[in-house]
C-alpha cells in the first residue's frame, strides 16, 4: 500500500478573550445585526482593511466572521452577558490555518482587535480547542472501527453518507469513524472528498493538486473515486486536555507545546491492523496512523518542549516535600539532644513526641482543617 500525504496542518483553533467589547462596537454590530434581520442577508461592516459580515442570528449576541480566510466571530452583547462567560469567541477558518498556521491565526486576531478597537491582554486568552489534519490519497482504505485502540471508556461512532448508501445495494459504505469527547480528544477519520465535493470546497482540491504538482504528479481526478478518494484524519484536542494536562492558555503556551498534546494523542489513541492476539495494545500500528504520527512529530517539532506541565509540578512538589522531610528529621534530632536523648533511645523518642505533638494540633485553638488550608494556599506548583 502506498501513503501519499496530499495536506497536513491545523485545520482548527478556537480560544475565548474575557473582555467587553466597546459601546461604539456594540452600537455598530447592533445597527448591522437589525439590518440582517430587516434584509435577511448579513450586513458588511469595514474596519480598516477588515470586513465583517454580521449575520441576523446570535440570540442576545452578535455572530459574524471575517470570510473563509479569517475567523467566525462570536461577540456577547455586554449590557446582557451571562455572569462568568467570555465576551469574545474566536474560531479560526480551515483555510487560513492551512496557509498559514498559527502565524497567521495569531496575526489575524491582532489585526483585527486593533481594528475593532477592543483592548486585551494575552492573560485574558483561552485556548479552547485545537485540531491537527492529514489528508491522504487512499481510495483502497475504508475506515473500521473495531481497527481502533482506545483508552478506556472512549465511545467511537461509525457514520454512513445517504449518497454513498443509495450506489451500494450490499450495504452502506462507511465514511467516517468518529472517537472519543470534542471538550478532550476527539479524533475523525472521514472522507474529505466526498465533503469537498457535497460543499462546494474547492480550495482543497487546489492544495492536494499544488502538492501533486510538486511531486511531479497529474492533478487528481475528482470524477474517479478509485483515483481521488482522499482520507481524512482529524486530531481534535480540547480544553480539558489543552488547560488541565498541558497548561496550554495562551499563544506562547500554544507555540510552545501544543506539538506535546498531539504527540500525547498519537500515543493515547491508534489505529491498528487487528491479529488474533486478545490484547489490543500488542497490535501493530497501521500503516497510516505511522504516517500520522510521523507528520505530526515533523510538522510540530518547533512545538514540542518533550515535557508535561503536570510533570514539572509533580518533580517540583516532590522536591518540596523531600525538603521539608529534611528539615522535620533534622528538628527532631535537635530535638532529642536537647533533651538527652541517645542514639539508641531515638526510635522511641521520635515516635512518642509525634504523639504528643498530635496533642498539642487537638488543642490549637484554630482547627487543623483552617490551618491547612492557610498553608497549602502558598504554594504554586507551577
């Protein structure tokens, strides 16, 4: 079988801002979204050299998008936020991260904050989700869910196109396997193609012939399924594992190690070539999940740091605690001196004067579980 990568790249990023926008804005985007509503067609707003198209929808908000080489753009209307929700929702288009990555999505939002007049600072950023993709040329390969190695308790969905089932009378024709939870990891494996052509998305036939072309190869042609069929793998990583297991907030934490959360996923879930053996975790790595975790380590090494956040607080709250360990046993023999303790009497000394000191935390006139809690909020593990 041969692996022909025609794309790979991010192909999506959402964070948040927590801030307001500006009265002039909200005056702005309020006379545009009532007349989306009057016209029943987005009104374009122009700020600088940016375009703004406002749709009538959004409830209480504002919902509008920069076009296909922008964002979607999410604004809560400030005089009826919700308590504790961000004001802002930025989800960056396919086709601007697959030009021109996280570069380009940083720069965009820049470009256009300033444009909007809303000031932010980098600590109000959230990074909510972001997705990796590889697409291949593999029209023998149709995706089989019981060929996923997951851990546990993940819930993988198979999904069938009504297209495809009509043109096949032995059955349906799987389009796609979908795999674990969009607010941790999540990955799909579907048939770009046919989404491409169902959309009308032909930007990417353009990327996957430009590709072909620079391996010396005919453009694809997208009549012939045998000959165009092109594979989808999509990694999805959001918020829980971003935040709690990579500390990932913000766009230096993002260029930073967001290669580690698509490593960690490469490891964490496989696409396999099943064997008799009972035990899923000794079968052998597909073919074109080697290819994707290959292009994930190629295309992510400048975002990878090789360690894990946990890790560092882990390491550091271990040598804290050794620390304090050397500090209690050297006390204690202080203590025993003090007191005339020899050598041989220093088992017993230590284990009766905990029980006394145990004594004395019972009658301390502020409980132990204030007392605590007043010492653990001084350390930062971080």
């Amino acid at each position: 079988m041969n692996v022909e990568i025609l794309h790979s790249g991010f192909d999506g990023l959402r964070l948040t801002i927590e801030t307001d926008i500006p009265p002039a804005l909200r005056e702005r985007l309020s006379a545009a979204k009532a007349e989306a509503v009057e016209t029943n067609r987005e009104c374009i707003l122009t700020f600088d050299e940016i375009s703004l198209g406002v749709r009538r929808s959004g409830g209480m908000a504002f919902s509008a998008h920069t076009g296909d080489m922008g964002a979607e753009w999410y604004f809560l209307d400030p005089e009826n936020r919700p308590a504790n929700n961000p004001g802002i929702t930025v989800d960056f288009r396919a086709f601007l991260l697959a030009t021109g990555g996280l570069r380009a999505a940083q720069d965009h939002l820049e470009a256009c904050m300033r444009a909007f007049g809303i000031p932010y600072g980098e600590n109000q950023l959230r990074v909510t989700r972001a997705d990796f993709a590889v697409d291949f040329l593999a029209p023998w390969f149709e995706p089989d869910r019981t060929h996923l190695v997951l851990p546990p308790k993940t819930r993988a969905v198979a999904f069938t196109g009504e297209s495809d089932t009509e043109t096949h009378a032995s059955g349906a024709r799987v389009t796609g396997l979908r795999a674990g939870r969009g607010a941790s990891r999540q990955l799909v494996i579907y048939d770009k193609r046919a989404e491409v052509i169902e959309k009308g998305k032909a930007g990417w036939v353009e990327m996957w012939n430009a590709t072909r072309a620079s391996m010396g190869k005919p453009a694809l042609d997208m009549a012939d399924p045998d000959q165009s069929r092109v594979w989808r793998f999509e990694l999805r990583v959001g918020r829980k594992q971003l935040r709690e297991r990579f500390g990932i907030r913000r766009w230096a934490d993002l260029h930073a190690q967001v290669g580690d959360a698509f490593t960690d996923f490469c490891e964490g879930m496989r696409y396999c070539i099943p064997t008799k053996d009972r035990n899923r975790a000794r079968w052998p790595t597909h073919e074109l999940w080697q290819a994707v975790t290959h292009t994930v380590a190629l295309d992510l090494h400048e975002n990878i740091s090789g360690t894990l956040p946990r890790n560092v607080k882990d390491a550091n709250r271990a040598e804290h605690m050794r620390m304090l360990d050397r500090q209690l046993l050297g006390l204690f023999i202080s203590r025993a001196a003090a007191s005339g303790v020899m050598a041989d009497e220093f088992s017993d000394f230590m284990e009766g004067h905990v029980n006394a000191l145990q004594r004395a935390s019972d009658e301390h006139p502020v409980p132990i579980n204030e007392r605590i809690g007043k010492a653990a909020a001084r350390y930062r593990w971080a």
